[in-house]
C-alpha cells in the first residue's frame, strides 16, 4: 500500500478545523443562548461562544467535539514525525529534536484541555491551556528556522507571528469582561480566541508543501519513505486549481466573492428607497475598484503571496455585516468586505498567469462553479442568498455557517511565492482587457446571479407560452454548467469571433422577442456568459505589468455600467435621468459589447502569447473535477426543484363561499432596518387570511435588488398562483398578483407615464368558485407628475370599462377620496365603486370593485415590514344578476356590527386591540362590515 503523505497534512486539516466548527455551529443551532451566557451577562449582552463553551459545555457537540479531535491525533503524530524526518538538519540539530519534542509533548497538552473542559476542572483545564501555548514558542520557532527560505518560510513566519500578535487583543478583552466587567467584552474575546484556532491550525496547513512528492509505502511489515524530490519541498507553489483541493477552495471563495458582492448593491438600495432619491450611501459601491491598490508593488505582492490575508478580511466583514443591526454600519462593513473581496480576486488572477494561461483557465472555471453553486443555493432558499447581511436565524439565514466555511477555504487559499513580474507581454491593450473584464463581470452580476432572471425577461403573463420559475430555473443552471464545459473543452470555439457573434445574436434575442423565444435567447446568452471566463481572465491578465491598472479601470466600468442598469428604471429620481429612460437595450448591448471587446484584446494577445489549442485543453485531472462538481450542483438543483413542485391552492373560507383580496406596498421585500421581510409578509398575509393580494415595489429582478423572486416564497408557503407582472425589461417598479384561484389569463400594461416612473398594471381574470371575475392590480405615478396620473387614470378607467366581468381593483392611486383622479376611477365609465366611500383618511392604498357583494373590509397597520398598511375586503359571488340588485344593496355603505356577520364571513381576532407582532386593526381600531 502506497499513498502521498500530503494526505496525512490534509486529514490532520480537515479532522480538526471539523471538530472546532461542527461544535460551534451545532451549539450555536441547539444552545446559543446558553453558550453565550457566562458568569456576568448573557445574551443578547454576549452574543458569541467563547471555545471553551462551545466545545465543553454541552451534549451533543462535546461529544462530537471529543471524537472528531481524536480522529486528529493519528494524523498529528505522524505529521510531527514526518515533519522531524523532512526538515532535519545535520547543521541545526538542536531545532530538529526541538521540533520533535516539543511538538509531541505539545500534542498531550492539547489532549489535556481538550479532555478536561473547564466545566470539569477549571483549573486544571487552564493549566494544559497555558502549557499549549507556551509549547507553541518552540514549536513555530523550530519549524519556521528548519523551513528553507522562500514562499513558504515567509507565510509561516507571518502566520506564526499572527498567533502571538493576537494574544494581545485577547488579553486585553480578557481584562475587560473579568476586572473592568464590560457587557460584550468576552464575546469580543472569543472572537480573538477562535482567531487562535484558525491560526494554530493554519500553521500546520503548511506541511501539505513539505510533504509534496513524499510518499509512504507499507509493505511486507515495512514503511518505507520515498521522495521524488532531492530536497524538501520550496517555495513553489503547485498549480492549485489542477487539484480537488485547489477546485474546492477557488470555487467556496468564489461563491463568497458573488455572495458579498450581490449583498453590497442590495445593502445600498435600502438608502435611496427611504430617501425617495440619492442619498449619498451609493458612494459605497466604489469599494469594488479597491484593485486599483494592486498597482502598489508592496500591496501587490503581497496580495499574491499570501492571499488568505484578505480573504480572511473580505469574509470576517462581508459575510460578518450580519452582526451589525444598524443598515449604517452593516452596509459599510460590507462594502469593506467587498474591497477586500475584490483585491483577493485581483491578487489571484495575477498569482494563476504567473503559474502558467492553463492555471488562469482553471481558476475561471472554478469561479464559474462557485457562481452557479450560489444560483442553486438561491433557489433552494427562495432566491435569498443565506449568507447575505439581509439575512439572520430569524429569517432563514445561515450567516454562521457562511462565515466558518468562508473562513476556512480563505485560510486555505494557495498563494504565489512572488518575483518581479514581467514587462506586459506585446499584444493586447490595457483599455480593451479592463471593458471586457468590467462587462464581464456586470453581465454576470445582472443575469445570472439567479436562475429566475432571464425567465422573467421573457414573462408576459398568463397562459403561459414560456418557462415558469418555480418549474424551470434548472434549465437556466443548466445553461451556467453547459458555458463552463464548453470554456474547458472547447476553448478554441469560446474564444472565437463566431462565438462573440453568437452572444450578440442571443442578447439580441433576449432583448427583441418575447415568451418561449426570448427565454431561448436567453437561454444561449447564459451559456455564452459563463463559457467567457477563461477567455476574459487571460485577457485581463495579459498585461502582467500593468494588472493593477486593468483590475482597477475595469471595476469602475462595472460600477458605471451597474449605475446605467439603476438609471434606466430610476430616472425619475436620478441626476440626468431621462438620458437611459427605459433603455435596458443600451446596457445590454453595451455590456455585451464589452465583453466582446475582452475576447478581440484575447485574440491579440494570442498571436504573441497564447500557447497552441492543443496546450489549451483541460488536464484530465481538472476535467474530472469540474465534471464532479457541475453534476453534483445541477443534482442540488434538481432536487430543490422536485420539492418546488407546487400543491393546488385552496382558498382560506372556501366552506362559506366567500374571499378576501388584498393590496400591500412592499419595498421590495426589504424591511425599515434592512432585512428580508418575505417571512414576516408571510406571517401576516396567512394571519389575515388573504386570498387574493395585489403587491406593489415588488419587481427585485435587479442587481440594487438582488436579483431576487419575493413571491417565489410567499407562493410556496402558502399555496398561491403567481402572475410576477411585468418583467425587469419593463422598466418598472413592479405590480404582482398571487391567488388562491386558478389565473385563466392575464396582461401586463404599462400605462401613460410621459413625464415619471411608469405606471404598471396587471389585468387577470380569476376562476373563483367556478366563476370569471377579473382583478387589477395597479401602481399610478408620483405626486409631482399631475399630467402623467391624469392620463393613468384615463387608460385605467377605459381597460376596466372593457371588461363585463366582475371585477375588483387593488391599487395605488395617489388621490383623496371622492376628488380629481378618484373620479375617474369611480365612474360611470369604469363602473367601478369604492368599497367604503366614507373613509376619507386614503391617499395611496384604494380597493375599488363592481358585480360582487362586498361583506367587510379592514385596515391592518404594517409593524416595520415597510411604510404602508395592508388593505384586505371580503366579497362574495353574487346570488343572482346584478341587474335585480340596487345601486344601494350593491354599493352602500350600509354598516353592521360584527355579531350580526355569520362567524364564516369575519375577520381574524388576532389584530384586535394590541394585535398580533405589531400589527393591529387601525385607523377604526376594527373591521368594517356591510349590511
């Protein structure tokens, strides 16, 4: 039996970071409040586990804890004694048994406090602590003085002395929480604490280095060592991305890299949604040009020698924000996170092109499978991204298990020892390397950051002659995996002009046409995205020289394009606004364009530097592993989407044939302190029992939205038909409609808006209890724009007065009751009728409705889920025509009490007096009914 003794560096890896964070984030999951909790205060004044309490206190982590650590210790003797073995030296003898004895006695003492908790014997649990890392000294002394000079040297040098530079802060906390008793001070500690088990481990992560080309033969009783090296292992670094475990750490870092990136745009919108225009806090998303840093010589290679430096820093603030409850701060932190993010991915585009163009086209597939695996895992949470600082316990976050992993691949990232780089290699243009790289990167943002994009491109209502999210987003992660099998095995054909021809043909496509078509375009335009991320990462890094200046050039076109992507739909409330009113097809076409330029600078620098197809195609190894993954994501995929297979609806009071409807102004799925609110929309439509809602600000099909689907959730929970309304393409700001009936038919208008934000409107006409009756839902322009509102209300009036079914209306007018505009609405020509007349405290939020018997209806206050109420009425069919009934019986505003409403027909007691979570009847303090 033979095997590479790299394998012992990675078990000892792998067996203890597992057994330090299984226990932390099964404690977290099963006992965070009492894990917390120390002899002073508890949570929330603490709100992070000290080691000792996560790994000690508690069954089953202890346990857990206990047996993974001790699966550790056969791979930590054997990787001292091959570490003595490998690094002994004749002339330093002394630190050769240094190393040996120290780290074995090193070792019991870990055994010591591992085994004795502190809950056990405080004392005693102490002193093995303290004994741990006074041994450390001698241990990282010893190693770091036997390691030859070089790359490695110097990383565990750094490392070494980061471990002790951290016990500072660590004592100092320490004093804090036990002499000064400062609230919180101990969870800071821990964080310091934990830094220390990152760091410890990370020193030995080294030895995978050193054992590189060792391998361990055991046969007939013997353990023979071979090396097929003359000498231990230097300062070269393999090509990383050519292994599973280099695969493996490029594409988590990738996956955080769009995580924080995604999250950034969205933290920012959350400001010029309140402010009603620019706020100033748009200014963060400049933190994405932190590449321009890299034309420092000392930050670049020290960025490309040790990455896991800021990728550490980029996932403790990016995927950290989430501790910070003020959207301030966690939108700052997370843009810091984001600066750092994109520095990491600089410094490892220039680290790759120094190993070798294979080595750059691995690492874009890598990150081409870390993007789709985040698109999965959108999609298997409702197209919230778990790990976003929107997200935390209480709504489905699993920022935690985000940040862990995050921390662990970054600690793991390869680095490049560095050396002078050289001049920019002739061909290629520094302008066209940084458009194609900034488009790049911003199509990928805009259109494939989730699998619902493109199909909502493509939406236009009912009956359906296209793909449907909740049946279809595999297909569009299926097109992310085809463009990168083809970036690998056909690089000759991505990097051709034909293929740059076909990405037009399809943007094209997408743009022009509607339904199944467009989503085909579509479909081809994925495709080509994510096949151009080898061919766009050469470009980028064929001007070695000047990588800095590209990076950085290219982030601020990213930025510029991502501006022009906000401005087409903002107009109304944006500088210069009406220069890309409704113009999606300029970014599109223009980002494409850019794209196209990056594969030209490509096709330049290969009649000088590009080696020959033959040298292109993917190592066998690196074809395996890309396979492996692209099938075990698309499986993930998969079964998200056979547990998305919808149930048929059933209304709330189907026994007393009646139904509510309801209108709600959402903000986008965006809470007032910046969190997702799907859940707690939930909550309270279910509470209300709301059949049919009309939701308003709903359209999150955009990169300052996150590229988001909010109704794909509210649909799942609680069994609606979902009409999105019109697309991102449309330019507005979203009207969507969820059922409990059958949707037979629908259409998307975008009404009059010459001057403002267009008016969109959703006309569908509803089987209810066997029975057509159609429902509007609509969004009428600002208060500024007179003429605008006045010609929405013409248009609106004429498709209702069209229309001899049944009807309600759950809208948005922006008018007083019974004055201008409201009595266009409700008129003769509409006939449609106000559902309480009487109420004169309305200005936005109306429900209007014609040929139904209206029973009550109701004003529920929204809690801090957004700036307005939900409005619910409750109807029933008529009994017969409504020729035979009055305009009185139908339409008056003839009051009762509630004891004299059949029990069937009443609204929910939970909104009575303080209500439920904060939200309660108001304005009359209870619903309204009719005689």
């Amino acid at each position: 039996v033979s095997f590479n003794a790299v394998w012992i560096s990675y078990a000892h890896t792998v067996f203890a970071y597992s057994a330090f964070f299984s226990a932390l984030i099964v404690g977290c999951l099963l006992h965070y409040e009492k894990i917390v909790e120390n002899s002073l205060y508890g949570y929330p004044d603490e709100w992070f586990p000290s080691v000792s309490a996560a790994i000690g206190d508690r069954y089953p982590e202890r346990s857990l804890f206990q047996l993974l650590i001790a699966l550790t210790a056969g791979p930590r003797f054997l990787m001292i004694l091959l570490l003595f073995l490998r690094l002994h030296n004749p002339q330093k003898t002394t630190s050769s048994y240094v190393l040996l004895v120290s780290g074995l006695v090193r070792t019991f003492t870990c055994g010591g406090w591992v085994y004795i908790t502190s809950s056990d014997d405080h004392d005693f649990h102490d002193i093995f602590m303290i004994a741990y890392i006074v041994l450390t000294i001698p241990w990282t002394v010893a190693v770091c003085r036997l390691t030859p000079s070089g790359g490695i040297k110097r990383a565990r040098v750094a490392t070494c002395l980061a471990f002790f530079f951290t016990l500072v802060p660590l004592v100092y906390f320490f004093i804090q929480h036990k002499v000064h008793v400062v609230a919180g001070a101990y969870s800071i500690y821990a964080y310091f604490e934990w830094a220390l088990i990152l760091l410890d481990i990370g020193f030995d992560i080294f030895t995978m280095y050193d054992f590189d080309g060792l391998t361990v033969e055991i046969s007939e009783g013997k353990v023979e060592l071979k090396s097929s090296t003359a000498k231990p292992v230097k300062a070269a670094t393999p090509a990383a991305s050519a292994s599973w475990f280099g695969f493996t750490v490029n594409t988590i870092n990738s996956f955080m890299f769009f995580s924080m990136l995604t999250s950034l745009f969205l933290c920012v919108w959350h400001f010029p949604l309140w402010h009603m225009g620019v706020s100033g806090y748009e200014l963060s998303i400049v933190a994405i040009c932190s590449p321009i840093f890299l034309t420092v010589p000392f930050v670049r290679k020290l960025v490309v020698a040790y990455p896991q430096v800021s990728r550490v820093g980029s996932v403790l603030a990016g995927i950290g924000s989430y501790k910070f409850e003020e959207p301030e701060n966690r939108l700052l932190v997370a843009a810091l996170g984001n600066a750092l993010a994109f520095i990491s991915l600089g410094g490892e585009l220039i680290a790759a092109r120094l190993v070798s163009e294979q080595e750059v086209r691995n690492y874009g597939t890598s990150f081409i499978t870390g993007l789709l695996g985040t698109v999965v895992v959108k999609y298997g949470w409702f197209t919230n991204n778990p790990i976003w600082p929107i997200m935390n316990e209480t709504n489905g976050g699993h920022n935690l298990t985000g940040l862990v992993v995050g921390i662990i691949a970054a600690l793991l990232t390869c680095g490049k020892a560095p050396k002078a780089l050289s001049a920019s290699p002739r061909g290629g243009s520094i302008l066209l390397a940084a458009l194609g790289l900034g488009g790049y990167l911003f199509s990928l943002h805009a259109m494939l950051t989730d699998a619902s994009t493109l199909i909502y491109w493509s939406w236009e209502g009912y009956p359906a002659n296209g793909p449907i999210p909740v049946k279809h987003s595999i297909l569009t992660m299926l097109a992310v995996a085809t463009g990168c099998l083809l970036s690998a095995f056909a690089p000759r054909l991505t990097s051709s002009l034909s293929f740059s021809v076909f990405g037009l043909g399809s943007a094209y496509v997408l743009y022009t046409y509607i339904e199944l078509v467009s989503y085909i375009g579509g479909w081809c335009y994925a495709v080509y995205l994510a096949a151009m991320a080898p061919v766009i990462f050469i470009s980028t890094t064929s001007t070695w020289g000047n990588a800095g200046v590209v990076l950085g050039f290219a982030s601020f076109i990213q930025v510029v394009i991502s501006l022009g992507h906000v401005w087409v739909v903002a107009y109304a409330f944006v500088p210069a606004g009406e220069l890309l009113r409704e113009r999606s097809d300029l970014v599109l076409g223009f980002s494409t364009v850019c794209v196209v330029l990056g594969t030209l600078n490509y096709k330049l620098v290969a009649e000088k530097n590009i080696p020959s197809e033959k040298s292109t195609k993917p190592q066998s190894s690196i074809a395996k592993i890309m396979v492996t993954y692209l099938v075990l994501v698309l499986a993930l995929g998969g079964y998200f989407t056979y547990e998305r297979i919808p149930t048929t609806p059933v209304p709330f009071n189907a026994e007393s044939r009646s139904f509510t409807a309801g209108i709600w102004t959402i903000h986008f799925g965006i809470d007032n302190d910046m969190w997702a609110s799907e859940d707690r929309m939930r909550d309270l439509l279910m509470d209300a029992q709301v059949d049919i809602v009309g939701l308003l600000e709903s359209d999150t099909q955009r990169i300052i939205m996150g590229n988001r689907d909010l109704t794909m959730k509210l649909a799942h929970d609680m069994g609606y038909y979902v009409d999105f309304g019109p697309g991102p393409h449309k330019h507005t700001w979203g009207a969507a409609l969820l059922s409990k009936f059958p949707i037979i038919a629908s259409h998307h208008h975008l009404l009059p808006s010459p001057v403002g934000e267009l008016a969109p409107a959703v006309h569908a006409t509803l089987d209810i209890y066997g029975e057509e009756v159609d429902v509007v839902v609509f969004h009428s322009g600002q208060e500024e724009d007179e003429e605008d509102r006045r010609l929405q209300s013409l248009a609106l009036q004429r498709i209702m007065g069209d229309s001899h079914r049944p009807m309600i209306l759950l809208s948005y007018l922006v008018t007083e009751p019974l004055q201008g505009n409201y009595n266009t609405y409700v008129s003769e020509q509409s006939r449609m009728r106000d559902i309480d007349s009487t109420d004169d405290d309305r200005w936005c939020e109306y429900i209007l409705f014609r040929d139904l018997n209206k029973v009550g209806w109701a004003r529920i206050s929204r809690s801090t889920i957004t700036d307005t109420e939900l409005q619910i009425a409750k109807f029933k069919l008529l009994e017969k025509p409504s020729e035979e009934y009055s305009e009185d019986e139908l339409y008056g505003n003839n009051f009762i009490k509630e004891n004299q409403v059949d029990e069937l027909l009443r609204f929910p007691l939970c909104f009575y007096g303080d209500g439920v979570r904060d939200h309660r009847y108001h304005v009359f303090d209870e619903p309204r009914y009719f005689e």
